[in-house]
C-alpha cells in the first residue's frame, strides 16, 4: 500500500496542488493508496472522492498536529510499501515511518524555493535519510543536492503537467470589465514572502512599453500581502491606469484571460518550475519568463517565447515591445508552445514517470499483482 502526505490538493489553483491532485490520480491506478492532505477540508474532498476509488482520501483543515497523530496511528497499525512526502517540512514524518516499520520506503517531492536552501537539522536529516526523491525541475534537482548534500542518484526528475480534466474547487466569479488593448497577463501569488514573482519589473518598465505600444494594458490576476506595494508602485510610475489588479478568479474566468490576452509574461526569480507557464501554453500564448530557476525548463528562449535576466529592466522592455508589435511571431511561438506541451508536461507523460519511479522504489517483495486489487473498505487499522 502507499501512503502519501500532501501540503495542499483540491482546495487551491497553482502549481503544488496541481501536482499533488497528479499524484493522487496517478496512485487511483495503483490501486491501494492512501492519501493525507494537510491544509484541505472535508466538503474539498467529497467530489474528487468520486472520481478517485482506489484512493482514501483524508483532510486535516491546516490542524498539523491531527495529521501528526494520525501519521503515528497509521505507522502503528497498517503496514505501507511507500510513503510519498509531499513537502519538506513533512520529511521527519516519513523518516519517524521508515522507523516505525523499516521495510517501507519513503521519497520526499521537491518543488521549489523551500528546497534550495540548507534547511533546519531535522528535517535536512530527515531529507537526506529518504530513499529517494523526487524534484520538479533540474534546477530544483542541482539547488537541493548542493543545499542539502544529498546523493544525486537519489533523485528522480518528474515536471509538473498540465491537468485536464482539473479536479479543484471553484473560487468566486470574475466582476471586472472588459479589458480592450494590447494586453499583458501575468497570474501569480502577490506576498510579501515572495517578492521575486517579477510583476513589479514589470510595471517599473511599463512606462516605457506604452512609449512604442500606446495601447499596451496589464492584467494582474492573483492577490496577497504584497498588492499593495504594486498598487503603489504603479501610482508612483504613472501607470496606474495601464495595471489591472483583478483579483483571485475563477476557473472559467481565468481561461477567458488567458484566452483573450496578447502576451503572458511573469519574469520571476523563484520558480521551481512555473506551472502557469503550462497554463499560457495550453491557450498557445507566447511567454517572456525570466532566466532563472526552473522556468527555462519550460519556456524555450526564441521558439515559445522569450527568457530576460531577471535584473535587466532594459532586456525585459525590449522583449515586451519586440512581441507587442510582432503579433505573427506571437502566434508562432504560441503555436510552438502548445506543441511543446503535448511533447512534454500533459498527464500521460507524468503518469508514465511517476509510475516508473513508485515501481523503480518499491520494496524488492513487493509483486505488481498486489497492486491490482481494490482499496478495502477498512482503511484505519
């Protein structure tokens, strides 16, 4: 059987949760699974409950402390083959697991910024103690192994995909109006714990755009503790009437943005991988990332799109100008986008790895016939 421990699931848009909501389809297929979602509630997984049989699934409604307990309980009463760790912060529970019942296996998915850094005694520990690991990126993959000496051939490479069909709740509708112009889109998390998402490089240059592209408009969409500063800054630039904060949307809302805009750009800092890059691909928009982290993974440089410097306001100004008034280039690269997701980041690709990776890690006993049994109805212990 295999367990595994997620952050968040079908409570939540963006890149971890859509992984996560992978995993867990990827595991129905297996048959027996098990899965704890730390932050979700219980009414967030009713409907994918459903869809998802060969699966239990558990939410703890961000009590950390219960998932704790009842990771303890299960290690004390069911016997598990793996344990997927789906964060970091979560690797000691699969070590206490691997102690409790040694003949498991346990592997740690690593996804971005928090895995970049050395991290604290324990769970670094905990971290290099795992049997295997899983990264988003290479880059994630390279940053890890130096930050937490971990053995490279440990780690297994597994990018994320684009879902379809999207097991997620449905957040409120979108009331802005219609945005007409040239039109820039950028959809991401606004805090102020992560202020390298790069939507500020791109008002600070914003001024500059409209010189060449008069009509040029910027959609935000996502919110946080740091909107305000972005409201600020675009009022300082004299841009405010060209920046667009819109909010957290929901699924139909957001496609209409990504569907009617002319560009997606999000030239950020910290990207384990970019998942809304993926989303831009599917609507075969072309894409200005920056050249950092895991987004060059995924945007290609002159073929999808374009990869600035993070730091060069000029590179960045240019590019958006360049595609702003080049709009068969867009749609060729917009073209090659969608190509390179079909090739590369769709579900049965990701099935086809993640499923090599469970069967490459699972304990030598294990048989795949005893994987092809249904989950039972007693799943406590």
């Amino acid at each position: 059987m295999i367990l595994s421990l997620q952050t968040t699931t079908f409570s939540a848009f963006g890149g971890i949760p859509t992984y996560n909501r992978l995993v867990c389809r990827v595991l129905n297929e297996f048959g027996q699974s098990q899965v704890l979602i730390a932050t979700d509630h219980e009414s967030d997984i009713e409907r994918p409950a459903l869809t998802l049989p060969n699966v239990k699934l558990e939410a703890f409604a961000h009590n950390r402390l219960a998932l704790a307990r009842r990771v303890v309980r299960l290690g004390l009463s069911r016997e598990f083959d793996l344990v997927l760790v789906g964060h970091v912060n979560y690797a000691p529970l699969g070590w206490l697991l691997k102690k409790l019942q040694p003949r498991l296996r346990y592997g740690v998915l690593l996804y971005g910024i928090e895995a970049w850094e050395q991290l604290s005694p324990i769970r670094r520990r905990a971290l290099q103690q795992a049997d295997f690991t899983i990264s988003i990126s290479d880059y994630t993959r390279q940053k890890a192994i130096e930050a937490n000496l971990l053995i490279a051939e440990r780690v297994h490479l597994l990018h994320n995909a684009f879902e379809s069909p999207k097991l997620e709740a449905t957040p409120a509708a979108d009331q802005s109006p219609e945005i007409v112009g040239t039109r820039l889109l950028s959809v991401c998390r606004l805090d102020q714990n992560e202020q390298y998402k790069g939507v500020d490089k791109v008002i600070e240059v914003l001024q500059d755009v409209a010189a060449k592209v008069p009509d040029v408009q910027y959609i935000v969409v996502g919110g946080g503790t740091d909107l305000e500063r972005h409201r600020q800054l675009a009022l300082k630039l004299g841009v405010a009437e060209r920046v667009h904060f819109v909010g957290f949307l929901s699924d139909d809302a957001l496609q209409a943005r990504y569907q009617e805009c002319d560009l997606f750009v999000m030239p950020s800092a910290g990207e384990g991988f970019g998942f809304v890059f993926l989303e831009a691909m599917h609507y075969r928009k072309a894409i200005i990332a920056a050249n950092s982290g895991g987004a060059p993974e995924v945007v290609e440089d002159g073929v999808t799109g374009r990869l600035v410097e993070y730091s060069d306001k000029q590179g960045l100004a240019d590019a958006l100008i360049d595609l702003c008034l080049k709009p068969d280039l867009r749609a060729s690269m917009g073209k090659a986008g969608h190509q390179r997701l079909q090739d590369n980041f769709t579900f049965p690709y990701f099935r086809e790895k993640l499923s090599s990776i469970l069967w490459q890690e699972m304990p030598a006993s294990v048989t795949r016939d005893a994987y092809l049994m249904p989950l039972g109805a007693d799943t406590d212990g």
